[in-house]
C-alpha cells in the first residue's frame, strides 16, 4: 500500500501549503504544551526523589516553644534517632553592614535524612558547623563580602566565623518565597547568642528518625501531648505548601500554553480547508477510477496521520528547548539539582498533538471522502462536509476537553473555555456588524472600496480572519502592556515614605533610650508598639476547639499563635466599623479590637470575649469594636489590639517602622551596635525580591506566550492562504480588465488593514476590560485603562495585519495573468 | 522547460490584425492557440519576439502599462467564464468600468445584462447561474468598456451546442454594433467561418492564413 510510504506521505506534504501550515501549527501547538509539561515533571519528580530528604527526618515536630526534655527522653527510651533544631529571623551584621537573614541552629545529629553539603576550605563536609562557627550561603557570603575562614559575623551578643558555603541542606525544601538567605548555626550558639527572647518569632522543630513501629509508638505517644500550634510532619504531608505552589504554576503556565494551542488548533482549521480545497480534484479523479468515498478518506488520513506524528515529535524536541529557558528563569526556585527531563512529557505532547489534530482537523477532512466523481467533468460541484456550526463545535469540545485534562480543576477549566468563548464570540460578533456596515460600500467603485467589499464578499472567511487576528492580538496585548500596568500601578500604589525598616524584639527597659534616639534623629516612625505572642484559648468563655471551623483560616487562627499588641490610640490607617476605640472615657477598661476578616474567620462579635494565653499567663477581655486595616500602607498593624489594661503585667517587647532614606541609611547599623538583640529588618532588598519575583514569573508566562506569537502569526498567514486561490484568480481577472498593481496592492491594504484595525479596537478593548478584571479582582489594586493598550493594539493589529495581507499577494501580482487563469 | 531542455511552444509566428477585422485562430489542442491569443493581448510575454498592441509595444511596456492599455480598450470572454465567484452578475460586469474609472458604471453594468437577457439576474451570483448564463455575463463583462480589440478564448467550449450558438450571435452581434477588432481562438472550424479570416495553427507554428 503506497500509503504506508511514509517518507513519500512527508514529501507531499512538504509540497502542501496547506499541510505545511498544518505541521507547523501542530508542532507550536505540542512545543508549547510540553516545554511547561516538560518543567512540571521535573519540578515534581525533584520532589518525590527528595522524598524524606525533604523532611531531613522520617517526622518532625514544629512548634513556637522549646521541646519538653520528657519528649527527648521519650524518643531516646524508642530507640528513635533524633535531632532538635530552630529558626528564625534575625540581622546579622559583618563587614559593618547589616542583612536580614534566616538563622537557622541545629543539634550535631542533623539531619537525619538526606545530606547536609557544605564547602569549607578544607573541603566538602557534611556536619554541622562547630560551636563559634557557622555556614552561610553563597549569596549570604556575596552580599556582605564575607571571606571564609576569616570573617567574623556578629549574631545578637555574640560573634561567630563564617567558616563554610552551604552548598545544600535537605529540609530547605523549595526556597520559593524564603527571601532572606540562610545561617546555620550550632544548637549550642543561639542560646548564647540571646536572640531567643521570649516573644521573638522562633520556630522549633524536632527531628525524629526510625523504624516504622517506633515512629508509630512515638507518634501515639506525642499526639495527645502536642500543645495546641503545634503540627506534626511525615512524609505523606511534607510540604504542602509548596506542592500547591508548584501546582499552581503548572497550571498557569499550562493555561497560557494552551492560549497558543487554541491558536494553532484555528490555524490547523484553516490550514486544513486550504488542504482539502486543493485535494477534492484529485479526490474525484480517485473516486472515477474506481476508489471508494472511504478509500479516498483513509487515504487522506494516513498522510494527515504520519504528518502529526511528524509534527509532535518535532514539537516535543522544540518543547525539551523551551523547558530549558523555564529551568533557568524560574529553575533555582526549587533548587539546584532537577533530574533530567523524562519520556512523560513526551507521550502528553504527542496524546495533545494528535488530539488536536482530531478535534481541529478531521471534521474538515471528511469532505474529501464525499466528493462526486463527477466533479472531473463539472469542476463546480462541491463536496458536502459538515455543517460549519458542527465543525466548530466539534473543534471547542475537544480544546474543552484538553484544558480539563491539563489544568485538572473543572472550574477553571469552564471558565476559561467561557473567557475565550466570550472573546471569540464577541470578535465574531463584532465582524458580522462590520459587514452589514460594509455592504454599502459594494455599490462604489474607488480601489480601497473595492478591497473594503471584499471583506464583505466572504463573510465567513472574514469572520474567522478577525477572530484569529483579534484573539492573537488581544492575548499578546494581555501580557505584555497589561502586565507592565500592572506592576506600575503596583509600585505607584506604595507611599512615598513608606517605612522601609522594621525594628523589632525592642525590650521594655531599651525603649525609652532607642525612643530617644529615633526622636532625637528626626526619623519618620509609625510609633512604638508593645506586643507579646498569644494563643486564643476560648471566646466568651468556651475553649477553642479548632474542628469546628470549616476554613483553613480560621483553623489556623484558632491553633497558632500570633503577635498580640496594645495601644492607647488607634493607628491612622484604621476604620472603626463596629463598636468603640477605648479614648472614649474608658482608658482603664480592658478590651480588644478585632479586625473586621478576623473576626469573621472566627465567627466573633462586639461584646464577645477573648481569652488569650500569653507564656501560662491568661488574659480575658471583651471585643469592644471590629476595625478595616490598610495592609498595604506597610504601617505596623495586627489583627488584635488589647487596650492598655490589659497589657498590664505581660512580658512584652516593643515593634516599630522606620523610614530610612539613603542619608540616615547608617543609622540601621548604629542601632545594631547599641541594641543587639533588636532586629532590624531592611524591607527594601525584600521589596526588591518581590519584584524580581514578579518580573520573573512574568518572563516565564511570556515565554510561552511566545508560542502565542507563532501560533498567531501561524492563525494570519493561514487565514490569508485559505482564500489565497481566489485571490490569484481574481488578481489575474482584475489585471486582465486593465486593474494597475497599484490599484490591487491598495485594496489589498485597504481590504486587510481594516480587518487589522477591527481586530486591535476589538482586542485592546478584551485586553482592556480583562486587565482590569485581573488588576482589581486578583491584584486589590485600583485598575486602570492604558492609552499604550489601545495604541499598540489599534497600531500594531493594522499595520501587521495588513502587512501579512500584503506579502501574501505579493506574489500573485508577479505572476502573468494567463498562466493563473489557465491553471484551472 | 522540460528535463531541461527548451520547449518551443511558438515558433515562426508573423501576423498582423487590422483594425475592425474577425480572424479566427484555428487549430487542434495543444496547438498554441491559447498562448497565441494571451501573448498579444499582452497576457504573457514571449521569451523572444515582438507583439504590438493597439500600435504599442508590448515588450516595452510593464505590465501595469500593459494594464493601463487594456482597461477600456481591450474586452475578453474566456473558455472558463473567469467571472469573479464572489460578485453578483452585476458587480463582475460593472467591474472593467469601475477600474476604469468610468460613471455610472452600475447603470451601464445593468444595461448590458439586461441586453444580454439577464436583466432579471443582476443580483445571482455566478454559481446561481447555467454555464450558458455565466457565459452571457462574461459577454456582458467583455463589452462593458465598449473595447476596440475583443479577445474570445474558445467562448463556446463549455457550452453544449444550442447555448454555444446564442453565445456567438450575441458576441458577434455586440461586435458588429460597436465595430471592434475580434480575435477568436477555436477549434470549431463553422465558428471560424463567421470571421472575416482564419489562421490556422498546428504544433506551434502558423501552417496558413486564409
């Protein structure tokens, strides 16, 4: 059977126009799917393979105290290995300049699972920094200058050489999001450090490792003991929060990449009516020499069959390129080592390609199997296919399909299908008005008139032209100019002196001195507030039980502990919304203000009372107004305010922000110096990181966002090609009857650049109002319409629409009018 | 070219048209009475050779020149129709006006339909009509510009006989009230006959002129 000739199938197929499109719209479709399937997997493959590395255990304690030594004995008597350690924020200072980093101090056993790797100039080590000594990170090490083995680093009251690079520790996890770099230090060091007052934020964790029996004993054994905020880690709930993550950003990439595949599936549409048009001639010579309607389908079949075989392979090679560019945008969010890129992508990509190729393609190609033999001698009898609306909806349910199977949630799988529904829709719409407007123009004679009512004279190939044209252009517009509004209007939003410098853990008896000499300097603050850490244990009187809430939320609201703070005045940025601030004669009253989403977590009102658990104190009061808060004004704000009262007796320590503006920008160390134990915190390299963050995350969606490109451009250059046979034979009755190429070449221009211009109204105006959507809904930020979005889009949609127009009869005007009308 | 090699598709062709005359371009297919007729309406250009047009010539001339001469000047029916699928009947006659930057082209367009007996029709588009029809709109098409030279590439090889034989008496009807030059290229040697002279054309070459 010649049609198992596979090398002959892909040469015609290179000779095709229309197939050729069609390789190529697969192929984008397919390397824009799996260069982020491609990442994917190797993100979670990562994961899995680090498996109990993760937890550097096999289970892990977390909590805000120190362990109680029984549970060590405990441990001990279980013959489980174990290990304690404990993190938290602090700034350290070397070299003279302060940075805010993650401390980390661990026991000499750790960890317990998978590999610690540290580089020191004796080499590579896997233990534990000796006491005075400590690892940092190799960022940790570039910011501050440090040379290792011989720069001191000051932590709280003590001083300790930087004496290795840690290269690697297994329960870092993903550092997604951990901004500040990491300090290890010795268990023994912290202590002495003085870093660990009673209401700084520490973390605590045991590390436990053994048998399966022991662990089973020991979790038994600790459960009914674990205080409340404490949890709990094994191997099937190890870092939930950054599976979540990961999965997150598969599925946003996964939907922009499907944003190109919807593309190339209208662009395979196209490219096949192009196809098919010019094989319904030797259908019928076929079908006259005695092949049946089937025969001549399956003949069809095969070559489109070999040819998307083609192109998925192709598409997955160009895929493994594009995973390549992701790894090294957002790669070192999910640490250094990712395993090579496996077969499974693959297998996805060629199932995607060869779905669209059904959903897009084959409802088309039917047509080829029903052509009447006698369209040899009659070469106007068509062949009947299906209905368009049929073939359409064929097309949406199987794209519908394929954003289900990828982003695996029904729900954002239904409403994208209805945004790009909507859009397509609107811009089909939108071109249906354009040519009833359009009609008129029929009865003119001028060149451009006569381009304008060729736009009129195919109403269905205009429709589709504006919809490809309008929804590529709408989707680059999207993220490219409505992103950069976006993060403008993001930074716009910030104030101006907005304070840039946390201090924080200010011990009671060093307030009035650091009070003074903030004052003194004339530093803007936002006030020194006296807080403690809390655990609500009951509301009006009933313990806190956190089963009986349904959020997560409010779950862990109910179980964690949080800063609690007091204050006489309300800060500026606050709104009562029900009940009283305390300066209305009631000064000496105890009471609490909640804030408003807070308290509706909790399911608490005005009038209810709230028992807290300050360090085995407890404290009882009534709410006595709900408050809004600007989070975004960067003032220092908390969700409960105790009145003065009832402070009275809580070990406290003081907070405050500071604006430091490039001047007073020694004054960070100079507090240091004098006040160890207070930490300060530069806001600004975090600041700085969120937006790298954003900027990052930003460039991966756009690369492949450049497949959207292609696939668009694919869209274009098939929409002009579908009519490209009429065009040649009207270009060469037209110059027959005396048309100058100048007359065709204007109506040519006229003819697409209306469409162009139609298309860029219509999709600046989606990107407009869609931009707005995103900046308001997900963002909270005041949204706005960017003249850019209009102008880009009117502008560029015109001018490169009509250019394409304009290089795809080109050509036709080259060719001598007696050789197109006599081809056919 | 074929393997390479020079095909001649035309060769020793040397013949003059005077205005007003009917000359028929008579031979069997394959015989170059196509390309004959495309190389002097100035549809083509001969690789070697002269061709003159309305006493310019072709060869000189670009072909936006070429264009420019033919609108108004030059009419066509061809052996395919070549109407426009997309226009109306009325629209595809009204079309060598417009390009030609005449008034009224429509009133005109809907004159001529309606002489060729499609008044009725005006509004159809190609594919709405008989082969016949298409034929007659073609005609109308080919005289709107009440052209000096018509050229006519097999008008009646299409058609069956009863319709083949209206299409030439309109033709030639329209002809003999604006008084152009024709050129006819057939193969149907009674057609030939209606013209003033026949050139006969076997393998490429000019075999005689009656």
């Amino acid at each position: 059977m010649n049609h198992l000739f596979v090398p002959g199938q892909l040469r015609a197929a290179v000779r095709d126009p229309g197939l050729r499109l069609l390789f190529l719209a697969v192929l984008v479709a397919v390397a824009a799917l799996t260069s982020v399937a491609f990442f994917a997997d190797r993100v979670e493959r990562a994961l899995e393979r680090q498996g109990a590395a993760l937890l550097a255990a096999d289970l892990v304690v977390e909590q805000g105290e120190p362990f109680d030594p029984a549970w060590l004995a405990q441990a001990r008597t279980l013959g489980l290995a174990h290990a304690r350690s404990v993190m938290f924020p602090s700034v350290v200072l070397a070299n003279d300049q302060p940075l805010l980093v993650q401390i980390k101090a661990v026991e000499p056993a750790y960890p317990l699972r998978g590999r610690l790797r540290v580089d020191t100039p004796r080499g590579e080590t896997g233990s534990v920094p000796a006491d005075g000594e400590a690892w940092v990170e190799g960022r940790l090490r570039d910011r501050l200058g440090l040379v290792v083995g011989d720069t001191r680093v000051q932590v709280g009251d003590t001083d300790v050489l930087a004496a290795g690079i840690l290269v690697d520790e297994p329960d870092r996890g993903g550092n997604l999001f951990q901004l500040a770099p990491r300090l290890m230090l010795n268990y023994a060091d912290v202590e002495r450090s003085g870093l660990l007052g009673p209401a700084s934020r520490v973390r605590h964790r045991l590390l436990l490792a053994g048998e399966a029996g022991e662990l089973a004993a020991m979790r038994d054994w600790l459960e009914p003991r674990l205080p409340p905020g404490s949890e709990l880690a094994d191997l099937a709930n190890a870092r939930p929060e950054l599976r979540t993550a990961i999965e997150r950003a598969r599925r946003f990439l996964s939907l922009a990449a499907l944003c190109a595949s919807l593309l190339a599936g209208v662009a395979i549409l196209l490219a096949t009516r192009r196809y098919v048009d010019r094989a319904l001639d030797g259908a019928a010579v076929l079908r006259t020499l005695g092949m049946s309607g089937a025969g001549v389908l399956r003949w069809h079949l095969w070559r489109l069959g070999w040819l998307a075989l083609a192109a998925c392979v192709a598409g997955a090679l160009a895929g493994l390129f594009g995973q390549q560019a992701l790894v090294v945008l957002l790669g070192n969010w999910f640490g250094e080592a990712l395993p090579p890129p496996g077969v499974r992508p693959a297998l996805v990509g060629l199932v995607f390609g060869v779905s669209m190729v059904i959903g897009f393609s084959v409802p088309t190609l039917l047509r080829v199997g029903r052509v009447p033999p006698l369209r040899v001698l009659r070469r106007e009898l068509d062949a009947p296919g299906l209905a368009g609306w049929l073939v359409w909806l064929v097309a949406a349910a199987v794209f519908f399909g394929l954003i289900y199977w990828q982003v695996r949630d029904h729900r954002l799988a239904v409403g994208m299908a209805l945004a790009l529904a909507a859009a397509i829709v609107t811009l089909m719409l939108a071109g249906r008005l354009l040519l009833r407007l359009l009609m008129p123009l029929r009865r003119t004679g001028g060149s451009a008139a006569l381009g304008l009512a060729a736009l009129a004279r195919y109403p269905q190939l205009t429709q589709l032209q504006l919809a490809g044209f309008g929804l590529g252009i709408t989707l680059l517009l999207l993220l490219t100019v409505v992103r950069i509004d976006i993060i403008d209007t993001w930074q716009a939003s910030l104030p101006a002196q907005a304070p840039n410098h946390f201090l924080i853990n200010i011990q009671p008896e060093e307030l009035p001195v650091l009070q003074a000499l903030v004052e003194q300097r004339g530093i803007p603050h936002s006030g020194f507030h006296p807080t403690t850490r809390a655990r609500l244990v009951a509301i009006s009187g009933r313990p806190v039980d956190p089963e009986s809430y349904a959020s997560m939320r409010a779950r862990r609201m109910a179980t964690r502990e949080y800063s609690l703070s007091f204050n006489a005045v309300m800060q500026s940025d606050n709104r009562i919304l029900a009940g009283q601030w305390w300066d209305d004669g009631r000064e000496g009253a105890a009471g609490f203000s909640v804030e408003e989403g807070i308290a509706e977590s909790l399911g608490v009102k005005v009038g209810d009372a709230l028992t807290f658990d300050v360090a085995g104190q407890v404290v009882s009061a009534p709410i006595t107004s709900l408050r809004s808060v600007a989070w975004d004004s960067f003032n220092v704000n908390f969700f409960v305010v105790g009145s003065p009262a009832v402070a009275e007796g809580l070990p406290v320590a003081y907070l405050s922000s500071l604006y430091l503006d490039d001047e007073s920008d020694g004054f960070a160390v100079e507090l240091i110096r004098r006040f160890p134990a207070v930490s300060v915190l530069d806001l600004r390299p975090i600041l700085q990181q969120v937006r790298e963050i954003m900027e990052r995350g930003a460039l991966a969606v756009e690369l492949v966002f450049l497949f959207t490109l292609v696939a668009a451009a694919l869209v274009t250059v098939a929409a002009a090609q579908v009519s490209r046979d009429e065009r040649a034979r009207e270009v060469a009755v037209m110059r027959t009857l005396g048309a100058s190429r100048r007359h065709l070449v204007r109506a040519v221009l006229a003819e697409f650049g209306l469409l162009g211009l139609i298309g860029g109204v219509l999709a600046a105006m989606l990107a407009s109002v869609s931009g707005y959507l995103v900046a308001v809904e997900l963002f909270n930020l005041p949204g706005r319409f960017g003249l850019t979005t209009w102008l880009l889009g009117i502008g560029a949609g015109t001018v490169v629409v009509a250019l394409v127009g304009w290089l795809a009869t080109r050509r036709l005007l080259a060719v001598p009018p007696m050789r197109v009308l006599n081809s056919g | 070219m074929a393997d390479g090699h020079t095909l001649d598709i035309l060769a020793a062709i040397d013949m003059q048209v005077n205005a007003g005359e009917a000359v028929a371009i008579l031979g069997p297919s394959g015989s170059g009475k196509s390309t004959l007729l495309g190389l002097l309406a100035g549809l083509d250009e001969p690789s070697t050779g002269r061709v003159t047009l309305l006493e310019r010539d072709l060869g000189a001339m670009s072909e936006d020149d070429r264009a420019a001469l033919r609108a108004g000047r030059v009419g066509f029916v061809f052996q395919s129709f070549q109407l426009l699928p997309g226009m109306t009947a009325l629209e595809n006659v009204a079309l060598p006006l417009q390009i030609g930057g005449r008034d009224a082209a429509r009133e005109q367009a809907a004159g001529l339909l309606a002489e060729v007996g499609l008044g009725e029709r005006l509004d159809h588009l190609p594919r709405q009509l008989s082969g016949g029809e298409q034929q007659r709109v073609a005609v109308a098409r080919a005289f709107a510009g009440e052209p000096e030279v018509l050229f006519a590439d097999e008008p009646t090889g299409n058609l069956d006989a009863d319709s083949g034989r209206r299409i030439m008496d309109l033709m030639f009807g329209l002809r003999d009230r604006i008084g152009c030059t024709l050129l006819l290229v057939t193969h149907d040697q009674q057609l030939a006959a209606r013209c003033d002279r026949v050139i006969r054309l076997d393998g490429g070459r000019m075999q005689s002129a009656a």
